[in-house]
C-alpha cells in the first residue's frame, strides 16, 4: 500500500510502485463533481473539465496540450464524476516529469478565454444531446433522478441544456480558481517509479500551488419521491432499470452488496441472465451493478427489451429479486462470487492507470486506503448469512423504483404485478 504524504499546501500525494511495470499512471484527482454545484449551476465542474484542455499560460492553444503527450506516444484525458474530477495521462517512464508539468498546468493555469468558453459550450450541448438519443444512458439517469430527488446526484453529471447555457465565464473562473488548489486535491502515481523519485515530482511541480477554502459537497438528503418515471421515446428497445437505495462507500456491509449483485446480475451464470435470456428469451442485455458514494448507493438492474416483453420482464425481475432475497443464495453461488470479484480485482490492478485509480479515487473522498489484496479478503468473508441480510434490508418494496425509456404512453399496464 502506498504511504499518503501531504505537501505543506495540503496536496496528498500517492506513489504505488510496479516494478515490473513499463509505463507510469500519473492521475490528479480534484474535489470537484456534482456534489458541489447547486441545482442552478449544474454541470459546472464538467465545463471545467473541458475548458482546462483548451489553453494555458504556458500552452496558450489546445494543440499545445495534446502535443506534448502525443509527440512521446502517452495519452491524457479527464472525467467528471458526482464526488470528483480526474485528470490523467500515462506514458513511458522517461516522460514522466512532462506528464505531471502538464496536468500540473491545466490545473493551475487554464486560461478561460471566451471564444474557446463559446466552443466548448456548443460541444457540451451536443453531448448532452447525445444523451438524448441514448436510452440506456437516459434511463440510468432517470433511475438516478427517482433515488435521490432534487439533488446534485440524482441528475446528470454533465447538467443540462438549460444551465450550460447560462454559465458565465466568470462563474467558470470564480469555480475554478476555488475549487482546483492543492488541499482538494490528490495527486496518484503509479508505475515503473520509486517512492522517492514521484514524491520529489509531485513536490518539485506542484509543492508552490497555493491552497485554499474549497466548497465542500452536499450531503444527501433522505427524502420521499415518485414509485416510478417513463420517458415515452419511439425506440426499437425498452430499456427498463429497477433500482434501489443501496450503502454508502464506508459501509462495511457493501462486501456483501457486491456479491448480492454478482449472483443477481452479474454474469451469464447469474440468475437473471439464466432467467430472462436463456430460459425465457425475454431480453439479450440483463445485468446488475451496485454504487457506492460518500453517503449513499444504490443496488440496480437493466434490461433491454422488445418492447412487447417489457411487462414480463419486469415481473421476472421482481421475482427473482424477491426469491433471492426470501430464500437465499446458495454455497455454489457464493464461491462463483467470490472467484468472479477476486479475479476482476486482480485482473484490473494489472494496469498502471488502474492502480493510480484505485489509491487516487480513494484518498480524495477520504476512504480508508485499502490495497486490493484487502478488499479480496473483505470478499472472501462475506457469508451467505451477510447476503441474506443486507437482501432483506435492500429488497424492499419501499425503496423500488423504476424507470422506463421506450415506446409507451402509459407506464401503469406495464408495472401490473410488479411487487417486491
């Protein structure tokens, strides 16, 4: 497990050794998702993701940033996530000192200008537009929309039409130059490095950025809401989601979450996959997943369907939700389980950037710092007695939610039987 150093500005930084690897990961991970931005604003830490691409002091024109990477074979990119924004690269290990200078710079140096504020503002509106014309993106949206009503979570990270095109370029200014200092942010390296050679990076490059008083994220806020959504779209699919409120990420409970969900949904040997797609031929695409953030989660299912097979389905979905939970997963099951998350933890760390994730998106959000060797313990403890409970806790009928994206005008004749 890598030591977590914090810089005398408050940085954390993270160096994770590989010695047999052949490149370096290098992420830099800033407090700002979301979470932090109110309704009004929302996509506001997403817009900034995009602008910091777009020219700096030192790299006036976006070209200047790509180049510096491509000219040595490396890649650089960003995401915005509810709790977070991540900037990363990776190359060879003789360029790593360019990659941090470079994501050293579009974090503390992005210029704002306004004609580039205007492109990047039409690009963010195609996006989102996209989104559109993507059920299975919408409908997850949706879902999100039912679980946590009103808040900064339950809408789409990258906002909407409507509040990317009142965003001024002060307000992107003013949210960049409160959010992105270095005691809300975390710099994660990983690779072919040593623990003295990434610190003195991190410490050389960004040890002079100032800090700062961050805006601190929202917190959720357990409130009532609508049963179920529908979008009426003219689509060749249904694409229906049954969610539930989950465990936030510091719940130790979250283990056996995640093994519910493997056996439920995850897998061709899972049981809604055997169920819906090779006993009764309902759907091709069912599958579950379970998210975790700082003080909250969800446990969900997808599926894509004929249109004419989505009642049925989602009666088959309650009912193996409601088996699962009311007579318990077998000693099989819970072996696949465990080999299926043991083996996808271990495949994934095999990557350098996938080990700067895993510290980097750790420490930003204040999680305990957990090796993967660890989590796959915290796996391997899980008993079938663990999944009975947290099954009856979150198969509940009071926390169903459902969301549906497809060719109807009434949701009702759909939902008919569909009961937890």
């Amino acid at each position: 497990m890598p030591q977590l150093v914090t810089l005398a500005n408050g940085l954390r930084v993270l160096v994770t050794p590989m010695p047999h690897a052949r490149s370096v990961a290098v992420a830099l991970y800033v407090a700002a998702g979301s979470r932090f931005e109110m309704d009004p604003e929302a996509g506001l830490s997403h817009f900034v993701e995009h602008m910091a691409f777009k020219g700096t002091e030192r790299r006036p024109r976006p070209q200047d940033i790509s180049m510096e990477l491509d000219a040595v074979g490396g890649s650089l990119n960003a995401a915005t996530e509810r709790e977070y924004t991540v900037y990363y690269g990776k190359v060879t290990p003789k360029h790593t000192a360019r990659t941090v200078d470079v994501l050293a710079d579009m974090l503390r140096a992005s210029l704002f200008v306004g004609d580039e504020i205007e492109r990047e503002r039409g690009v963010i509106l195609e996006e989102l537009a996209a989104v559109e014309d993507s059920p299975d993106e919408l409908v997850g949206i949706a879902l999100d929309g039912l679980l946590w009503p009103g808040q900064p979570h339950g809408r789409d990270i990258a906002g909407s039409a409507e509040t990317v095109s009142a965003v001024t370029q002060e307000r992107l200014r003013d949210y960049y130059r409160e959010q992105y200092v270095a005691n809300a942010t975390v710099c994660s390296i990983a690779g072919a490095i040593t623990d003295e050679e990434g610190l003195a990076l991190a410490t050389d490059l960004l040890g002079d950025w100032q800090s700062g008083r961050p805006a601190q994220w929202r917190p959720n806020m357990v409130e009532g809401g609508e049963r179920t959504a529908l979008l009426e779209k003219d689509t060749e699919q249904a694409h229906i989601t049954l969610g539930m409120l989950g465990l936030p990420a510091t719940d130790m409970r979250r283990y056996a979450l995640g093994a519910l969900s493997v056996i439920t949904g995850e897998g061709m040997s899972s049981r809604l996959f055997v169920r819906l797609r090779e006993e009764l031929a309902l759907c091709y695409d069912v599958r579950s997943a379970t998210t975790q953030l700082a003080d909250t989660g969800s446990f969900g299912i997808y599926a894509g369907v004929d249109p004419s097979n989505a009642a049925p389905t989602l009666r088959e979905i309650a009912s193996v939700l409601r088996i699962v939970r009311d007579e318990g997963v077998t000693d099989d099951e819970l072996v696949r389980a465990k080999g299926l998350l043991s083996s996808r933890i271990e495949l994934h760390v095999e990557d350098t950037s996938a080990v700067a994730s895993w510290y980097g998106s750790r420490a930003i959000r204040g999680l305990p710092l957990l090796t993967p060797d660890e989590t796959v313990a915290r796996f391997e403890a899980v008993t079938r007695e663990d999944i009975s409970a947290i099954a009856h806790e979150v198969i509940d009928e009071s926390r169903l939610r459902i969301a549906i994206v497809g060719p109807y005008s009434d949701a009702e004749p759909l939902l008919h039987g569909v009961h937890l």
